[in-house]
C-alpha cells in the first residue's frame, strides 16, 4: 500500500486527555516524523501538530483513535503525491 504524507492537527479542550492522548501517539510512533505541542492559555486548550507518513489505513487508525478521546477535536491533511523514491 501507497505511503502517505500529511499533518495531523489536533485540538485538546481538557489537559486530563493528555495522558490518554500520549499513549495513542506512543503506539503509533511508527508513523509519526515530528510533533509540536503549543498550550493556548487564554483559550484553555492546547493544540498539537503532528507530520505523520504511513499508509492510509495507519494514518485512519490514528486519528479514530485520537477522534475518540474524550474533549479532543482532529483533523488530517494528507499530500495529494507522495514521491515513493525511498519507499
């Protein structure tokens, strides 16, 4: 299966998911090329950024993981090409 490039955002409304959160990003390390977390205080949420490269099945399993975490809002963008030079 195609490898896919993209970047997944994602919204955390109550620090409690965290945890939870951390442990999904850990089991799909695989996928994951890099991640910027940035606390927004004056919202009171917390918004992660995350490159991901994986098949699209990988990709779909990590965020209905993340999609089911309670308080917690994800959104993907994948690349339309991905060169497959390396893959």
């Amino acid at each position: 299966m195609q490898k896919r490039l993209g970047v997944v955002g994602i919204v955390v409304e109550d620090i409690s998911a965290a945890e939870e959160i951390n442990a999904v990003l850990h089991e799909f390390s695989s996928v994951i090329v890099g991640r910027m977390g940035v606390p927004y205080r004056e919202r009171g949420v917390s918004v992660v950024s995350i490159i991901v490269d994986g098949t699209g099945d990988e990709i779909s399993a990590l965020t209905g993981r993340l999609g089911r975490v309670r308080n917690v809002s994800v959104k993907t963008a994948l690349a339309k090409e991905t060169r497959q030079e390396d893959v």
